[in-house]
C-alpha cells in the first residue's frame, strides 16, 4: 500500500488536500488525488475517479521531480486505470466521440468555426479566473475569439500571428505551472461553490484544447499562403466548455442532469445545425459576440 499523508491519515481529504496546497507539497497532492480516484473507482463511481485520477496525472506529468517521488508504481496504475476509464461510457468520454463523430462529413472551415464558437463561451471564464496567479494569459480568449474570426477571412498580420502563436504556447506551458494544479486558486460563483483553475483540467485539458484549435488555426494559415490543405482540424476544444470538473468535484451525481451542462449540451448541438446551414461571417461574428457575454456557470 502506498503511504498517503504522513501523520494526518485521519483527516478529511479537503483537509489533507489543502495541507499539500499550503505546504507545497506536491508529491503528496499527487498521491491524495491519486487516492481519492482509486477509492472512487473502486467503488464504481467512474466521474470521480476520472476527475481525481487526472488530476494526479496532471501533477506528476508536469514535474520530473514529483515524478520521482510518487514512483512508477503509482503513475502506471494511475494510467492504466484512466485507461479502463477511457472504455467506459460516461459524459467525459461519450460526448467527445459523437462530436467526433458528427464532425466528420462538415470539412475543414466549418469544424474550425464549431469550435471557434465554443472557444467564445469560454471567453468570460477566462476573463474572471486570469486574476488568479499565473493565469494571466486567460484574459486573451476574447481577443483570440476575434483574431480567429479574422484569420478565416484574410491571413492573419504577422504581429496578430505571432501573438496567438505566443498565447497558445503560454496555454500550454500552464499545465505545467502549480497556479495551476498546485494551489487551489479559484473564483466565486454567484449561487454556487467556487471555481477552481485546476476544474479546467476536465475533457483533456480546456487550456490544452484551446492550445490545441489556436495551433490549428495557425497551421491552416501557413497552409493557405503556401497553396496546401492544412491538418485536419481539432475537435477537443468543441466540448471545452461543458466543464464537468467542477460539476463532479461539487457534488453532482448525474452530470447530464446538471441545468448548466444540459444547457451547454443544447448550445453545442444548436452550434452544430447553425454551422451545417453554411452561416454568413457576419452570422458568426454575431454568435460568437454573444457567446463572449455569456456566464456558462449560471
């Protein structure tokens, strides 16, 4: 068995968790999360074992020196059980494959303009949590909103490129970052509990999704001014803004349930039938300034 919390063993997991938090500890965040996903799985609740299990890959992914700390015997049965996760039918995993799957016969623009209408919803979120420390770059979603809007219209300036160039790597590199995963950070929500940045860490990573669709819109740029198809585009960030991390870690037992969840289900589908219908620029610049007002925790 592996050795948890040192002499805490008895306290609550909240409480052993914000210990590591305030002791910076992280090797030993890493093994609470990692414990409280195999006591969820195995007792047969595959959301909370997949939100905390990732969140012990994520810790131990991101640094080489909690790496070495938790051992190989932690990190490959913490994978192998995300891998049994991954066979199983739950939100996380159901609603990606039929994106996935309905995605398929759009082509390339109108798949990129499905999840750059995602990516606008995400907008306000970003906005609130880039107050957090470390999180600064969040703030930029709105202004990529619109510099994607652009780039599907005229190439994109070569100062605009590079900035969303240097967005979607500082996304990136915030996984590796304990403002992330390390520190609990989070902002209120109005009728509810309070967000954390690390709930972003849900369907693959929102932040690494968003990485993900901004590398691809600058792929397909190059593409064009060099007269070739550009890589087939992302599908990840299309569900980034369902956000069932926070839903799971919060206390909701049936996440299609969650009022805000069928909500965004609603939205993505709707996106889905809106972009089918071959919008003008014009309808997209007005669905996406929309969304970008949009609070997706009400």
């Amino acid at each position: 068995m592996f050795k948890l919390f040192g002499k805490k063993r008895g306290a609550a997991p909240a409480e052993q968790l914000a210990e590591c938090q305030k002791k910076r500890d992280w090797a030993g965040l890493c093994r609470a999360y990692y414990a409280l996903g195999t006591a969820a799985m195995d007792r047969g609740d595959r959301n909370h074992a997949q939100l905390w299990l990732h969140r012990a890959d994520t810790i131990y992914s991101a640094r080489d020196e909690v790496y070495d700390k938790v051992g190989e015997q932690l990190a490959d049965d913490c994978s192998s059980r995300i891998g049994q996760l991954e066979d199983t039918h739950i939100l996380y995993n159901d609603i990606p494959a039929q994106v996935e799957e309905k995605a398929e016969g759009l082509g390339d623009i109108r798949v990129r303009v499905w999840g750059l209408l995602s990516l606008a919803r995400l907008a306000k979120l970003g906005n609130r949590l880039s107050v957090l420390p470390g999180c600064g770059s969040l703030a930029r979603l709105d202004w990529a909103v619109d510099a994607v809007l652009n780039a599907f219209q005229a190439p994109p300036p070569e100062d605009v490129f590079n900035s969303l160039k240097d967005l979607s790597g500082a996304l990136y590199e915030l996984g590796d970052d304990p403002a992330f995963w390390g520190m609990g950070s989070e902002i209120a929500v109005p009728g509810g509990l309070p967000f954390q940045v690390f709930d972003l860490n849900g369907m693959m990573g929102v932040h690494l999704e968003i990485d993900a669709f901004l590398s691809g819109i600058l792929d397909m740029a190059c593409a064009r001014l060099q007269g070739q198809e550009p890589p087939a585009p992302e599908t990840g960030i299309i569900t980034g803004a369902l956000l069932p991390d926070y839903y799971v870690r919060t206390g909701a037992e049936q996440l299609e349930e969650v009022p805000p969840i069928k909500a965004e289900l609603e939205r993505i589908w709707s996106d889905y039938e809106f972009v089918c219908s071959g919008p003008s620029w014009e309808a997209v610049a007005e669905r996406t300034a929309n969304y970008k007002e949009l609070d997706i925790l009400s």
